[in-house]
C-alpha cells in the first residue's frame, strides 16, 4: 500500500489530478454527481466508495462519480476549475473566505429551505454558520475541530516533560530546549505547504490580542501590522532564531510533518484535528508513536484566554450547476449508516449528536476544546479572503527563510487586506 506521501508526489507530478480506481463506468441513461474530496489513503478512499454506493443504492440512476486529490493539489485543482465557471456538484470546502469568494463569484447554488430536513438538521446554527454568507448556505460541516499542539508521549515521557510544562510561552521555549538537549527536533513543521507556518503567527496574535485586537483590525479600527499583530510576529521571529524546527522543514509537507511526530523524530507540532490520523497513515510502520494534545500556549499579559482556540470545519459546498441529487447525496451524509463510516473511519469530530462512542480519546479531547472555547476562530486564511489568506501564508514563510522582517510581515499582511477586503 502505497503511503499518503507518495500519492501526494503522484497527484502533483500528474497535473494535479488523481481518480480513484474503483468508480464504475456510467451509462448514458444515469444521472452522475461529480464529488471531489481529498481522503487519499485506501482506507479513506473505500470508506467514501462506501457511502456512495450507500446512496446509489436508495438512488437508482444516479452515480457518484468521485475525484481524489491531495490537499495542495485539490485546492489548486478547484480554483482552476472555479475560474473556469465549471465548478464540482460537490466538493470539500473549510467556509470562510474561500468559499465566499466562490459565492460571490455565483459559482455555489443556494441551500436555503433544502437542508431543513433529515439528520442534517440538527448541525447546531453556529456550525452551519461556517458554511452560510450573508443570509444564504452554501453548504454544511461534517466535522468541526480545533488547531493544537500535538505531542509525542514517548518523547515526553523520556524527556521528563509533561503539558504542564509547555501553558505558558515562556516555559514552553524552555521545555523545546530540554527536547533538543535529548537530540530531538521540538517541533515538526511542513513548510512547503506554508500553511501549517501561518498557524504560529495568528495563535501568538490570538494569545496576544484576544478576540478584540482581530475585531478592531477586521473592522478597520485597528490594522494586522501594529500592536499584538506586530509584536506576535517579532516573537515569532525570535522563537524561529532559536531552530526549534526539523533540519530542512521548508520543504517538507504537512503530510511528512504529521509522520515526523509519529516516528518519534519531532515532539510536536502544531495542527488540526487530522494530525494524529495523518502521522500514523504515514509513520513507517503505520501505527506510529501515541499522541497527547494540549492548547496553544498562554502569552504572559495576553488579552488571549488558554481555551481559545483556531480551527474550522471540514464539509462540503455544493457547485452552482449541481442537479438536485447533489444536494441529497449531501444530505445522506449524516444518515446513521453512513455518518458512523465518517466518524470511525475519517476522523470525522460529531457535529451532531450520539456518535460519541465512536471517536477515539484524541478526538473526544477536540471536541471538548471546541466545546470549551469561549473565543473560537476560524483559520486566517480560511475566514479572511483568498488573496489576503495566501499573503499571509507568504508573509510568514518569508519572515522563516529570513527574506521579510516582522515588520515587512505584517505589512504585507496589512496591505492586502486593505486591496481585498
């Protein structure tokens, strides 16, 4: 079984586009959905075969065509496609500014008064919210989670070093060197992806600045290259001097960062809820060491609370021109037979009730900090829109390879979102 790492070098090296092996032909008198997700594992791509010959089967003459691509490729795959005015009938989508964008350029059908009935009906308003923009939905959440700090326990436990040890900034810059004293990288970071970079900056901005400092630069009272934002930026910048990252990170994946902790070669890293299932599927005996989680840490004199927290939802939108069956292969989603794959088989954290038993410890702590989060965020480059969201993951990628300083950061950060808001 070939791993996730080297399906990625595949997808990438083939245009971007990887199909699975097992979609059946269509005939001429069927109705095809085209489904565009990115499970690329073999577990996780029968476990999506699965629901949709679950659906075909209530569904006679209808066929869920499915494409499967790697994180990267998929986002690139599907704004080539969104440009193009042929969007999916339905695809993977984090909500947010992305997917606002999409909506603004008319690429998404409107769901309102369609998903009012089944099972998908009881998603709690808040997490249907990351899928709506201004009063229309666009799609809904599967899962809904949290970015955290992932740790090896095997490392912790040699090194003598408990969560405890890591709440606030300061004792977790001194708990990175006692792991680099044991000759292990503190931190796994895949920062060719550049995305898992950004998570650094806007959780210091988070601990920081709290809820009010984003308001006030969101609403223009404020500005993301001043105050908190600066200043998380500039400590950014002293923690990265420090090398707490893997030998060769900028050009490592999130993928290859996952598998680093797993194989014991790194004790953190900090990612979503996907990172323990992502490092075993790709650790090199694919069980992998055990994870522990714990939050982002506290910055001393922050307005920022321990439980906030950043995450977002994974789900799916559904594409302007998708037949009505789009919209009900959505809906099945949530029916129990086919719910229950997505929690047991991908990761899926419950956003809705009684699948509870059927997460592991690693999820059930996610959706407890969820739970517990008296500020939640969605992901900067997800809420904000695209062109801001890329220069953000630009501008921390320059500020590690030492191109950009704090200030040229935040600046650039800053003046896209003046251009794009």
């Amino acid at each position: 079984m070939k791993k996730l790492i080297k399906a990625a070098l595949f997808v990438l090296g083939a245009s971007c586009l990887f199909m699975t092996g097992c979609n059946k032909s269509s005939k001429p008198s069927e109705k095809v959905i085209s489904f565009w997700h990115l499970d690329t594992t073999e577990e996780q791509q029968a476990a999506w075969r699965q629901i949709a010959d679950n659906f075909e089967a209530k569904h006679p003459g209808v066929k869920v065509e499915i494409t499967v691509l790697e994180n990267e490729a998929y986002k690139q795959k599907v704004a080539t496609v969104i440009q193009s005015g042929n969007p999916p009938d339905i695809f993977r989508s984090w909500g947010g500014g992305v997917m606002i964008d999409q909506a603004q350029a008319g690429m998404l059908k409107n769901l309102n008064g369609k998903l009012d009935s089944g099972e998908i009906a009881k998603i709690g308003k808040g997490a249907m919210g990351v899928y709506a923009y201004d009063g229309v939905q666009y799609g809904a959440p599967y899962s809904l989670g949290t970015v955290g700090i992932w740790y090896n326990k095997v490392i912790f436990e040699e090194c003598g070093l408990t969560p405890a040890d890591f709440d606030t900034w300061t004792k977790f810059k001194k708990s990175c060197d006692v792991i680099k004293a044991h000759g292990y990288a503190p931190i796994a970071l895949g920062g060719a992806d550049k995305w898992p970079g950004h998570y650094w900056w806007t959780y210091l901005a988070q601990r920081l600045g709290g809820e009010e400092d984003f308001l006030a630069a969101y609403n223009g009272t404020g500005a993301f290259n001043k105050g908190s934002f600066l200043k998380a930026m500039e400590m950014l910048k002293e923690f990265a001097d420090t090398e707490p990252f893997q030998q060769g990170f900028q050009a490592n994946t999130m993928v290859e960062e996952c598998a680093l902790v797993a194989d014991r070669k790194a004790a953190m890293d900090l990612m979503g809820q996907w990172a323990p299932s992502t490092g075993r599927d790709n650790s090199a005996d694919r069980k992998g060491d055990p994870y522990g989680y714990m939050p982002f840490p506290a910055v001393e004199g922050g307005k920022g609370l321990l439980s906030d927290t950043q995450g977002g939802g994974d789900g799916y939108i559904i594409g302007k021109n998708a037949p009505d069956e789009a919209i009900e292969f959505l809906k099945s989603l949530y029916e129990p037979e086919n719910y229950s794959i997505m929690c047991s088989k991908l990761n899926a954290c419950p956003v809705i009730p009684g699948y509870e038993d059927l997460i592991d410890d690693n999820m059930k702590v996610v959706a407890q900090a969820v739970k517990d989060a008296g500020y939640y965020q969605l992901y900067y480059d997800q809420f904000l829109p695209t062109a801001v969201g890329e220069d953000i993951k630009d501008a921390t990628a320059g500020l590690y390879a030492g191109t950009l300083t704090p200030q040229q950061a935040v600046d650039k950060i800053q003046a896209s979102w003046e251009a794009n808001k």
